[in-house]
C-alpha cells in the first residue's frame, strides 16, 4: 500500500512537472538564439535516445497505452526544450519533432500521432507569438506542418509494412515461439508484477493486460478482450480489453452458455470464422450495432478448470486463419499459467497467514483460563482463518439440548444463552456421526433440514458454512460452526483449518470448564449451589466498604428454618436435605432481586440487597410467603416448611460489619421468639435507633 501510494504521489508530480515545462516553453522561456555547433552537438545524443527508446517499447516490452503516452509526452518535452535551447523553428536540429511523431504514429494509432503533434505545434507557435518573432513566422509554420504529416504518413507506412511482414514463414515462427510460453518466464513475469507490498491480483491483472495489449497488436483487429470466470457466482466477466471502438461495454456479466462467448466457455472448444453473421449483440460485448465479420474466441482452461475465455474480432472479412487461432490458443495457455501462478501463490500466501493465526491460537490458549476468555480467542482465530461473517459456538449435552456459548453476527432470537432441542437438524447428524460438516449454499441445499432447530430465526440470510464437533475422548460436547453470506466461500483447506481448530478449542473450553468447575467449589456450597460461608464474610467487608464510600444502604437479610431439627429427626437428614436444595432453588432465582445469597450454616441462609434496600422488609416477607407455599416432594412424601427471617440495614441500624450480622441475627431470634414464620427488623430490637 506505501508503494502504491507512493507511486501515485511520484505520478502527480512529475505530472505538474511536464505541465510546468510545458507551460514555460508557450511563454517562451526556454528560447535562445540560434547556435550552430550546439544543435550539432546535441542532434547524434537525441537521435540515439530516441532510437533506444523506441527499440525498448516495440521489440522488448509492447507497452501499454499509459505507458505509451507517459513517454511520448518525455520524448516531446526533450525535444521541444532542445529546439528552444538552439533558436526555436529556425534551430536546426528543428527535425527531432520528426522522430517524436514517427516514434507516436508507430506505436500507437494516428489519433495519438495528431495529439503529439497538436502539443508540439502549440508549444512553438505560443514561444513565436510571445516573442513576436513574426519574419519567418509563416516559413517556419508551414514547414512544421508539413513535417507533422509526413511523420504521420511515413509512421503508419512503416507500421504497415511491419504487420504485412508478420505473415511470413519467419514472422509466424517469431510468434509461435513467443507464445510458447515456459515457467521459468512465467515465474519472472508475475515476480516483475508482484513486487513488495502490491497485491497478487493486482499483480496478475497487470499480467494478463500485458497478454490482451500483445493480442491486441499481434492481430488485425478491432477489440482484444479476456473474461474470467467467476467459479462461486458462475458468471463470465469483462476482464482486460483493447479496443478502438467507442461501443464496448467494459461491464459485463453473462452466463455460461448464453452468446458466443458463453458457448465457447461451456463447450471449452476454440472458434474460428471469417464470416460472423449473428448480430454483434450477440457477442455481449457491444451495446450498439458494431459490425464484426471475423472472430477469434478461445477458452482459459487451468487443468480440467474453466478460467475465462479469450476473443479478438475485427470488421473484416476473413481476416485470421487456422494459425491465428493457434496463436491465440498459445496466449490462453500463458493467461492460464500465470493464473495458476498467481492461485499458487495466493495459497501460499493464505497458508502463511493460516500458519501463524493457527500457532498464535495455540500460544494464546495455553494462557486463558476463564471460560469467556477462551472463548473471545476462539472467534479471534476464526475471524483470521476463514471468510467469516457469522460464529457460533454451542454447549452440546444429547440428554439436556443445547446452550448458545457464543454467537457473533447472528440475528433474531438467535444469540448467546438460548436453550434449544436439536431435534432433527444438521447439527443433530453432526453430533450422531461425529463428522465435520460443510455446506456450499444453503439455500439450495436438497434437504431442507433446520441448521439447528425447527423454527430458527436470524440465520436465514447465510449461504455456506463449516462445522466441527467439539469432543472430550470421543464424546461430543459441542460444536464450531462458521457462516457466510456467500456461497461456496469454503475450500478443502478451510475444512483442515476447521478440523484443527476445533480439536484446539475442545481442549481449551474443557480446561476452561474444569477450572471454572473448581473455582466454584471452592465458593460454592455443594448441597444448595449457593455461595458458601466464608465467600459470603469476603463479599460482605467489600460490600459494607462500597456503601461507605458511596453513601449507600445495604440490607441483610437472615433466614432460618423454622423446627428444622424436629423435621430430620421426623422425615430423615435425606428429606432435610431435599428441603434445603428446594431453599436454594428458591433464593438462586431471586439472587437478581437479592444481589448475593448464601448458606450461612446448618438451616440458616443470608441475602444481601443492595440495590433497593430501603425495600428490604417487602423482599423478606414476599421471600418468606413463597417458601412458606412451596411443597417439596420426597420419597413420595410431600411438606412444607416455613422460615424465620431477620432484617438489619447499614448504616440505618448497623455501623460496621460485625454489629450488621449481630443485629440481623437479633432480629431473626426476634421473629422466632414471636411465633416464628414471619419477618423481623432490627429497629423492633430493644435500644436500636
């Protein structure tokens, strides 16, 4: 990118340059008297530096036409600047103009020829008429004039001369053997066109311009032009084009099989013919009634791979012969080559890529140990990896359904923490043969089955996917499924990435769980899943400190069952202990009301709230009624209990931590002392404000 925009930068201003000197040679600024041995001395240099430069563009390299102009407009510059330097129209290497316009007539058309001209003749006439050197005005005119078309008439012989030339047995072999391409130039090609920092498209496009300019001037004829094909969309597009007609369209899409063109792409066979009979719409290139009697039209085949399709075509009857189509047939083999190339090396490019997304994968992973963390370095690799404009990851349990774990570019209900059944959908076969799964279009895929469940909403507008089972030895746990919005985004290497990353990502996620798992009972009480006591004392200090420091109220809340020790000695410790599981289902579903929950000890559970407080005696009784009417079933006996709960708020009652937990559990004993089963604060305890 620095090298095309420096290249760009390097454009502009050698164009404000050519513009500058232009512009000082019609004031005149350049113009000295007539000087003898001057203009002898630099004539022989001149004459040599144009004969190189027209050399150079005609037998080593055929130009371009920017590359045409861009030197033709030097040439001109060198030599307006040697005639004004030696006396203007009087100098007398006033000839140089000669060899400026030959060089534009032969390389190019007689309309680039007449715009050479027309800048030269513009430039001297300006310097004259500043000057206002009127003598030999007229004299010095006519004389150029006559010099610009002789330039132009012995231009266009010379150029005649050299096409007919090319029909002889030496010409022909010249032309076979230059078509006759080997991989050593190939190679040397596309590394001349892929410097540092330029794309590997941009680089063949370049090279394949290259092929369509040598067309374009090897044969008689009106437009030059090379579609390619588009494999995914399965389209012929307008691809480099020469032409000296005004009608071609440049934009161009068509099927395969539809025109000319199209029939030589399905059929892969060359055609030839000298006398075209079908409207030239029907080539698909022309938007208006261009007539076109002589067609050459090849097809770019790389293996058993269709590539595009080559066509050259004049207004001419019978102008190419059997030998014309071989030489365009050579042309396709080169253009096939060099896209083989420059594939070759797009792979290889990817494959780079893919190595190190694949290795920095690995070194990240090893580093993560929390579940949403693993997971964010998962989609970072998938984004690197594949064309991927939706990723989901699934929690996979045959038994239970699934859990969305993570869900980037989805849309609808579809998103991270939706529970579903897999039932009988794609992702189902995934997990019951345990394979990698790809599809090229959805939308046209022969069985309509769900991707993942019946019923599934913002997933409808994705066209290609790859998935891959997440396994723990030999069981599946999950899945990785990439998506894109367009069809037939993935290759074999996509599917070797997707294999490895997901063997990757099933030993990362399940180190994830397992630490999570032991993070969690290390908190965690084992009976109830609460939070245990000693998280509970942690959170507190942190939580009394924040209300300090904000000026906050916090309440606690103090709960115990109420005749829980009559009840195991009635029912068994077994049914205590369901009750109490049933108690932290309960205090679990409003930990988003409670802020944190906790097995105190023994019967008893705390709650801290710390959002609404003050709402703190309202939460306990509505806590309590719902225990109160919630029957546990067990050993196909069913009961209820009920529960005491006391309340104490910091810093309305409490003024630090210790004296919060002592008057909450005044309060509870309060509750217990009045018959149990109700609610309690520690403003009814005796000398609490």
């Amino acid at each position: 990118m620095e090298i095309a925009r420096s290249r760009r930068s390097s454009s502009i201003l050698l164009l404000v340059l050519a513009g500058t000197i232009f512009l000082s040679s019609l004031l005149g600024a350049f113009y000295r008297p007539p000087q003898i041995w001057l203009s002898i001395f630099l004539l022989l240099p001149i004459g040599v530096f144009f004969f190189l430069i027209y050399y150079r563009l005609k037998k080593e390299l055929p130009p371009t036409r920017r590359q045409m102009v861009g030197t033709l407009v030097g040439l001109a510059l060198v030599a307006n600047l040697s005639v004004q330097s030696t006396g203007g129209l009087a100098s007398p290497i006033f000839l140089v103009y000669f060899g400026v316009i030959f060089v534009a007539s032969v390389l190019g058309d007689v309309r680039l020829a007449i715009a050479t001209f027309a800048g030269i003749f513009v430039a001297e006439v300006g310097s004259s008429v500043v000057r206002e050197d009127y003598s030999t005005f007229g004299t010095h005119l006519s004389a150029l004039l006559l010099l610009g078309v002789l330039s132009v008439f012995v231009g266009r012989v010379v150029e005649y001369v050299s096409q007919k030339g090319r029909g002889t047995k030496e010409g022909r072999q010249e032309r076979v053997t230059a078509t006759d391409i080997d991989r050593e130039s190939v190679v040397k090609t596309l590394a001349r066109k892929g410097e540092v920092g330029l794309d590997i498209h941009k680089a063949l496009e370049d090279a394949l311009s290259d092929l369509v300019e040598l067309a374009y001037r090897s044969f008689k004829c009106e437009t030059a032009c090379m579609f390619t094909y588009d494999s995914k969309r399965g389209l012929l597009l307008m691809g480099p084009n020469r032409t000296s007609r005004k009608t071609i369209t440049k934009r161009v899409e068509m099927a395969v099989g539809a025109g000319v063109v199209g029939w030589v792409a399905k059929e892969r066979k060359s055609l030839l013919t000298g006398d075209f009979v079908n409207p030239p719409n029907t080539l698909g290139y022309y938007h208006d009634e261009e007539q076109v009697r002589s067609l050459v039209c090849v097809p770019i085949a790389l293996g058993a791979e269709l590539e595009g399709v080559f066509v050259v075509d004049s207004r001419e009857p019978n102008a190419y012969q059997p030998d014309d189509r071989e030489r365009l047939e050579g042309l396709a083999r080169q253009a096939s080559v060099l896209i083989g190339y420059a594939r070759m090396g797009t792979r290889m490019e990817k494959a780079v890529v893919h190595f190190s997304a694949l290795q920095e994968l690995a070194k990240d992973l090893s580093k993560k140990l929390k579940l949403r963390d693993v997971l964010e370095v998962i989609d970072d690799a998938a984004g690197k990896l594949f064309d991927c404009d939706v990723f989901v990851i699934l929690d996979i349990d045959e038994t239970s359904g699934c859990k969305v774990l993570w869900a980037k570019g989805t849309g609808g209900d579809f998103k991270e923490g939706l529970e579903f059944e897999l039932g009988n959908s794609l992702t189902a076969i995934m997990v019951k043969n345990v394979i990698l799964m790809a599809n090229e279009d959805l939308r046209e895929r022969e069985v309509r089955l769900p991707i993942f469940y019946a019923g599934e909403r913002g997933l409808g507008h994705l066209r290609s996917f790859v998935g891959a089972p997440l396994l723990i030895e030999g069981k599946v746990f999950g899945g990785l499924f990439v998506f894109s919005l367009r069809k037939a985004s993935y290759e074999k290497m996509d599917s070797d990435n997707m294999m490895f990353l997901s063997a990757q990502a099933s030993n990362a996620i399940e180190r994830a769980i397992l630490h999570e798992h032991t993070e969690a009972m290390a908190i965690r009480d084992g009976l109830t899943g609460l939070y245990n006591h000693r998280y509970f004392q942690d959170q507190l200090d942190k939580r009394v400190m924040q209300a300090k420091k904000n000026h906050k109220s916090i309440a606690l809340l103090m709960m115990d069952i109420d005749h829980f020790k009559h009840f195991n000695d009635t029912y068994g410790h077994m049914a205590g202990d369901q009750v109490l599981k049933t108690i932290g289902k309960i205090l679990t579903n409003w930990e988003k009301e409670l802020g944190l929950a906790a097995r105190y000890g023994g019967e008893e559970f705390v709650a801290l709230i710390t959002k609404e407080a003050e709402k703190a005696y309202e939460i306990a009784e509505d806590l309590r009624k719902e225990v109160a009417a919630n029957i546990t079933t067990y050993d196909e006996h069913t009961f209820s209990v009920t529960v005491s709960i006391g309340v104490a708020l910091y810093p309305e009652h409490a003024y630090d931590k210790s004296n919060l937990i002592e008057l909450a559990d005044g309060a509870l004993y309060l509750a217990k002392n009045d018959g149990r089963n109700r609610v309690r604060t520690a403003g009814e305890l005796q000398g609490v404000k």
